[in-house]
C-alpha cells in the first residue's frame, strides 16, 4: 500500500502529492517559546535542551534567504535535486505577533523551489488572528501545523512542564482542523511513571481525533536537559529496543491507515546523548519495526477503529 512499507509514510504521502521527492529545510525563525522566556515558565520541558527542540536547523542570525541556500547545500550531497518544504521546527513558531509571521512565512515559500510550509508550535500560542494566518496559507500553499502533545496523562504532562492541558490541546486541534489545516502530533514513549498501556491510551486518543500525521519519539535523556540532572540523582529504567520496537508496532496497528507517520524514532544527539545509547543506530530500529510488522504478519490500522 505505501511502497515497501507497511505504514504510510510521511516520504511516500510527499512523493504521492508532488510526484517527487519532497526535502525539508529546518529554518529558524528567531523564536522562543513562552516555556522558556518566563511567561510559563524559564526552564522549558524538561527534556528540552537549550538549542531548543529542532535539529540541524540553521542560524536564527542568517536572513532566512540564507538559511534557505546554506540548508540546500547541506543536504545537496544526499539529494542534489528536489522540492523542498520550509520547515520551522525550533522552538514555537507561531509564537509572535501575526503580520510578523505572516511576512516570515511569505519570505519562506518566496525561496525557490519551496513548495510548502511546515510549522511547529503549541496549542497553547495559536490566537484567532494567527488562526486566519495559518488559514491563509493552508489555502495557498501546502501546510502542516505540528503540536507536541506527547502524553495524555496529566501526571506525566506536569513532570515534563509541559504548561497546558488535554483541553486546550484538543481544542487547538478543532481550530485547526476546522480551518482544513494539516494538523501533525509529537508524542512521546518512555516517560518516567508511564506503562505500555498508557502509550498506547494515549495514541487511541490522537488517533480518534482524525489528525493528518503523528510523529513519535523514544523518550532521549541529553545531557544538557534538567531531565538528565533527574536521571542523574535518581536513574530510572529507559525503554530497551525490543521493547520500543514492540510498542511502536502495536501503535501502528492503532493508528488509521490514513494517518502520515512522520517519524518514528528521533535523532539524538551523538555528544549529548546519555541513553538509550542504541537509538544512535537509526537504521536497525527502523528495520526492526519493518521485520516486527512481518513477524506479526501486521499493518498500520490492523487494529484501528472505523
Ligand atoms: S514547548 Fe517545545 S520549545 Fe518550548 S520548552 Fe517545550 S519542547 Fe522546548
């Protein structure tokens, strides 16, 4: 159904839709977020790292026109050719006033080859005036929207300070998808207190909500969060990869078929990364998952609900 894959995959949803490989440039666009500059709170999660929750993304100092080449060149080697996508992932990136990123987001798509937009923000910094930027663009260009909800347990949602609830989340959710918005969700397995089943009650929940794409993660412990000072003073077991190989196949097999799987494991940092260690090597977990499905004979939304 989706190439060689038994899930449907963000690279295969792309090729489907531009008729090409789709690349995404992570651009930054001088953000913070209301987690950090002390109108929640000043730590942030508290597995979020100081550079923020983006990887590789360019410079916030360079003009995004700069950015936007610096990130062609670096991923020339690996895809010389392509359609790219402005990927605003660090940080919240609705966090500003709208005619500001309204501006930022028209300078994004103006990038030659840029065919769409992708943001990642908080349910919590989506007001009605940055609703209708976003609605804006949903109709003009291609656009994803991704919240980084993580767990639907208020008790693992206080440990990582997360700073709003279930309520304004699914709420955001309605805003956005009324608006025919691409709604993309983060969530994370192997927090600190939680089981197999609470993974999996928190992925029936998003996958009742009828978003476009989810992105899943294994709960990293980098040395320069407060979460690795927790660690530190008091370890606790981090998930093994058979383990997370078995969960992210049961979740899979929850999840519609027609829910675009972003990701299914992070990219750790190789310096700061404290454990699990063998997430490092991307490629043996993500074709563990492949072989498992095999093993189980299984499928994305084998289990899902109509
Ligand atoms: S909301 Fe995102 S950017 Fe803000 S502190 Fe949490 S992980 Fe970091």
């Amino acid at each position: 159904m989706w190439g060689d894959k038994r899930y449907h995959t963000l690279d295969w949803e792309l090729k489907k839709t531009f008729g090409q490989k789709v690349i995404k440039l992570s651009l930054d666009g001088g953000f913070t977020c209301p987690n950090r500059d002390g109108t929640l709170g000043t730590r942030g999660c508290i597995f979020c790292g100081e550079e923020g929750s983006g990887d590789f993304a360019s410079s916030p100092t360079l003009p995004l026109s700069a950015q936007i080449e610096q990130q062609k060149r670096f991923l020339a080697t690996k895809w010389p050719k392509g359609k790219y996508l402005a990927y605003f992932q660090n940080f919240t990136n609705t966090y500003g006033p709208a005619q500001y990123l309204d501006a930022l987001y028209r300078e994004a798509l103006a990038g030659e080859g840029i065919v769409g937009l992708a943001i990642a923000t908080r349910p919590d910094c989506l007001p009605g005036d940055v609703l209708d930027v976003l609605a804006h663009y949903a109709e003009e260009t291609y656009l994803w929207v991704e919240l980084g909800l993580q767990t639907i347990h208020s008790s693992s949602a206080q440990f990582i300070r997360r700073g709003f609830d279930l309520e304004c989340f699914t709420r955001s959710v309605g805003e956005l998808t009324r608006r025919s918005i691409r709604v993309v969700v983060h969530l994370i397995f192997g927090l600190l207190g939680e089981t197999r089943e609470d993974y999996l009650e928190t992925v029936r929940f998003v996958a009742g909500l009828g978003v476009w794409g989810v992105k899943l993660h294994l709960l990293h412990i980098q040395r320069d969060t407060d979460l690795y000072h927790v660690y530190q003073e008091k370890p606790f077991p981090l998930l093994g990869r058979d383990e997370y190989i078995s969960i992210i196949c049961d979740a899979l097999e929850l999840l519609p078929p027609e829910v675009v799987i972003h990701r299914l494991t992070g990219d750790g940092n190789r310096k700061l990364l404290e454990g699990p260690r063998w997430s490092l090597d991307k490629l043996r977990v993500l074709s563990g998952i492949d072989q498992e499905l095999r093993n189980r004979d299984s499928m994305q939304g084998k289990s899902s609900q109509p």
